[in-house]
C-alpha cells in the first residue's frame, strides 16, 4: 500500500535540485538512514492525520533496505534490468528481422516482381480523396499526432512523417499544399521539413511557407484542441488522423464526420484505435498503420518489410499456438 | 541530391544505441548515455523553437490577416507571454506559479475529456450507421454486452451454476484481441526502427 505515492514522489524527484543528494541518502548512508526513518515513524503522532499515510510510506523507503533501493531505481528512471537471456533473444529477433528485410528487398530487386497486398478499402478510398482535393483546389489536413520521437512511440511518427512526404508529392500539383498539425516539438520541426523537400523537389516553393506545419499544442488535449481548429477551416475536405493519440482523439474524427469531410484514421495505440472505429467509416487498424507507407509508395524495402512483418506475425502465432497446445497436454 | 554522410552518421549512432541496449554491462554503455542525453536537450531547445514558432510565426501573422478571427490568437499570445513573464520572475519551481497554472490547466482538460465522453457516447449511438458490415455489428454487441458485464449486474446471479466462470472466461477475450493487436503494432514499430536504422527511411533531408 505504501507503494502508492512511489510514482508521484519519484517525478517529483527526478527533476528536482535535490535528485542526487536524495539518491546518495538511499543508496550511500545506510544505519544513518535507517535511524531517520525510525525518528520519522516515532514522531508520527506530530504529523497532520490527513498526511499519516504519505509520511508513514516515506518512513517505511528509509527504514527498509528494498525499499529504498527500489525507489532510488524508480528515481533514476530504471526499469528492471532484463535478465542476459532476454536480451539475447531480442538481439536474435532483431538480426533475423533485419537480414529477413534485406534479403527480401535483394531478391526482389534482382527479380524486378513486387509482391501484391491485399487491397485495403480505405486507402483505395483516400488515394480517390487526394485526387479529388487535387481537382476541386481542396486543402489536406494532415494530423500527426503526439509521439515524440525519443519515446517508444517514435515509430508511428516515423510512419506518419513517410506517409506526409508521400501525400504532400501526392498533392503537390493542386494549388492548396497539406497543412499539419503535430503535438509534439520535434515532430513538427520534421514536418516542416518534410513539406519543404517536397516543395523544393516538385518546384513549388511558392506555395510554401511555414505556418502551414505547426506545433497545435503540447498536452494531448491542447493538440487536439489546436488541430481541430485546422478541421474545422472551411477549405478543408479531407483529413489524415495518423499517429499516437488518446480517446481525445475523437474530437477530431467527430468534427470531421459533422461536416463530411473525408477521414484516413489509424493509431498504434489501443483506445485511439477503438474510438475511431466508432467514430470513421473505415480506420486502419492494428498493423495497417505501419503498412501505409508500402501502400502509398510500394518501394522493394517497404514491400520487403511488410511481407517479413505478415511472416514474423506467423510465426509467432505458430509458436502460440504450439505453447498452448502443449500446456494443455501439461508437456510445458 | 541527399548527401550519403547523413544516412551513414545516422546508421553509427543507430548502431551504438543499439549496441549499447543490447550489452549494457560493456563499455558501449558509456557512449550511449551521453548521446541519449545530447537527444534529450536538443529535444528541448525544439520544443522552444516549435512553440515561439507557433506564438510568432503563426498567431502574430494570424493577427496581421484581416480576413481572419483575431480573438483566439491575441488570448494565445497574451496567455503565453504572462506565463513566460510569471516563469521567469518566480522560477518554473515556484510552487504558487505551478499552482496557479496547474488550476488553470486541469479544470479545462478535466471539462474537456467531460465533453468528450459525451461527444464519444453520441458518436457511438452511429455507430451502425456508419459501418454496415459484420464488424460494425460484432463492435456493438462486443460493446453492450461489456457494458453490461463491467456494470456488476451479474453479481445477482452469482449463486447460479457455470456464470462465474463464464464470465471470468469471456473477461479474457477481449485482453486477447488486444494482445493480438499489440503484437502487430509491436512488429510494425520493429521493421520501421529497421528501415530507419539502415537508412532506407529518413524522416530528415540533408
């Protein structure tokens, strides 16, 4: 129970002056910290009722060992070590994803046959959508979502950041370019840059400018609140909601559908993904999102990739699937 | 033409971070820190160029437009600059400056996610309306009978044979579907670090 205030005290910590006179208390003085604590807990009496709980927690990090050296490894941001087994199960998956990619690229290249997907309707939809936008001088509002890219989230704003380049090539022939919104810092500095290659490398420099890449905000509530002014711009007809969002998420899918605007959706987190497929026609779910890419602009790598993804996910599920069957049989 | 220093910069580091996860007790680890640090604070000097972008490359041209609502972007600006001006004064520590903005921002997000559950309620009452498949109807169903379940209203029928366990059983379905869905996305972000690391996708130019 008195692990109950450990997160709240710990971010508190983290980026307090204090941080590394605290971890050197925990971790260097030992005796000395558990006299403190037993001070702490004979002069609970002193303190106010409605604090007891949070001074009795603190008392209990100082005066045992296992404690206190959790919560200094919950300070310096340690998540539990992976035992050397582990991670060399994940250099293994990781090599043999690697060479599985490059090999498949090599072989296709050689061959000159790229491999055909299954068509996803909501795609096919939204390449109709950017031709229309094109035609009509319509803008695309493209949402990026809030993934910072030092996170491990980064990878649906790495997808995000390939699936605007291909988009803004898309549309670099009608008069309006895409504007775009993102929740986080980085991400939009990206984006600017992604819109201004495209820019430079289908001569049309002069649409540019950099308002139309921005920071929307820099709470997920806040970005959505900034984005959904962008959904709501009258010229707007279509929108691209792909990146990390939360159930808030639905602000923009709901804004859009009122006023008719057409919705590419997909999220590589779980209730953004259920939200908009109550919200959107057709959301792209689970790993349909990092298939975009291969399907806006199939290259031998973004081919290579997907096939080794369908086969890796076979694979696992065989493996599943095997485990199972075995505990049942109470082999394992 | 993209210069092929970058990519190869970028495969070196990729390499290093890697390395430096992988074998964390060697030496790797040494150089991987600091450049994870380095991240880190250039993450933070973007987050300062993206938001003065944001207050003076968009709402103070938007103030300049006359075609345009100027409300929004004058409250904008004038919030940001009497938080930067209270920041600096007292210090991003103080507490009644953290309090202060803390009471301002919770009570607005916490109306918001309000407005949003009704919003997401509302949308969900169409939800037949805009998927007409299998799928569609499989979502509702899936979404009233764990409405129902997660209610407590089967806490009356306790005392009748085979509910506890067929609940606790169809409990577990829908964690399966979701773990199912994680192992997707998990293999998507694998292959897209992948193409990244190797240079094959670069989210920058140069």
């Amino acid at each position: 129970m008195s692990e109950q205030f450990w997160p709240e005290w710990a971010q508190h910590w983290q980026h307090h002056p204090l941080k590394g006179f605290l971890l050197s208390f925990l971790e260097g003085t030992g005796p000395f910290r558990l006299l403190v604590g037993q001070f702490m807990l004979a002069g609970t009496v002193f303190v106010d009722p409605t604090k007891t709980d949070r001074w009795l927690a603190a008392a209990e990090i100082l005066e045992d060992d296992d404690k206190s050296h959790a919560f200094a490894s919950m300070l310096k941001e340690e998540t539990p070590a992976m035992s050397t087994d582990e991670l060399l199960i994940g250099l293994v998956f990781f090599l043999i994803t690697a060479v599985l990619i490059l090999t498949m690229t090599l072989r296709q290249k050689r061959s000159g046959i790229t491999p055909s997907f299954r068509k996803i309707a909501a795609l096919a939809r939204f390449k109709r959508a950017v031709s229309l936008s094109v035609e009509e001088g319509s803008r695309i509002h493209i949402s990026l979502g809030n993934a910072s890219i030092t996170l491990p989230a980064s990878a649906s704003a790495f997808v995000s950041l390939a699936a605007l380049r291909r988009i803004s090539q898309l549309s670099s022939e009608g008069d309006n370019p895409p504007i775009v919104t993102s929740g986080d810092a980085v991400l939009s500095i990206l984006s600017q840059d992604t819109l201004h290659e495209t820019a430079r490398e289908s001569h049309t420099l002069d649409l540019y400018n950099s308002t139309l890449a921005a920071l929307a905000g820099v709470t997920p509530l806040a970005y959505v609140s900034g984005a959904l002014e962008q959904v709501n711009e009258e010229e707007v007809k279509t929108n691209v909601l792909i990146g990390n969002y939360g159930s808030e998420v639905g602000f923009l899918s709901t804004a859009a559908a009122e006023k008719g605007a057409y919705t590419l959706a997909a999220s590589d987190a779980l209730p953004a993904q259920a939200v908009l497929y109550a919200t959107t026609e057709q959301p792209l779910i689970g790993e349909e999102l990092f298939a975009l890419p291969a399907y806006l602009h199939s290259t031998p790598m973004h081919s290579a990739s997907l096939q080794t993804q369908d086969l890796l996910r076979g694979l696992l599920v065989l493996i599943m699937l095997v485990g199972a069957m075995l505990k049942l049989l109470g082999a394992v | 033409m993209r210069s092929p220093l970058v990519p190869l910069f970028g495969f070196l580091v990729g390499t290093v971070i890697l390395a430096g996860y992988f074998f964390p007790g060697s030496g790797i680890a040494v150089i991987r820190t600091p450049m994870l640090d380095w991240a880190v604070i250039l993450s933070g000097v973007a987050g300062l160029i993206a938001i003065v972008h944001l207050i003076f490359g968009v709402h103070w041209r938007r103030l300049r437009d006359p075609e345009r609502n100027h409300l929004f972007s004058f409250l904008i600006i004038i919030s940001f600059l009497l938080t930067l001006a209270a920041g600096i004064f007292f210090g991003p520590t103080n507490k009644v400056y953290q309090k202060v903005v803390t009471e301002i921002q919770m009570p607005i997000e916490a109306s918001l996610m309000a407005v949003l559950a009704i919003t997401l309620a509302y949308s969900s009452l169409r939800l037949l309306q805009r998927q007409h498949n299998w799928m569609g109807f499989v979502f509702f169903v899936s979404v009233v009978v764990f409405l129902l379940i997660n209610s407590g209203v089967f806490s009356y029928f306790a005392n009748v044979p085979f509910i506890q366990p067929l609940l606790s059983g169809v409990s577990q379905v829908p964690i399966a579907g979701a773990r199912g869905i994680l192992i997707g996305v998990a293999l998507g972000s694998l292959v897209t670090g992948i193409r990244i690391w190797i240079g094959s996708d670069r989210p920058y130019n140069g």
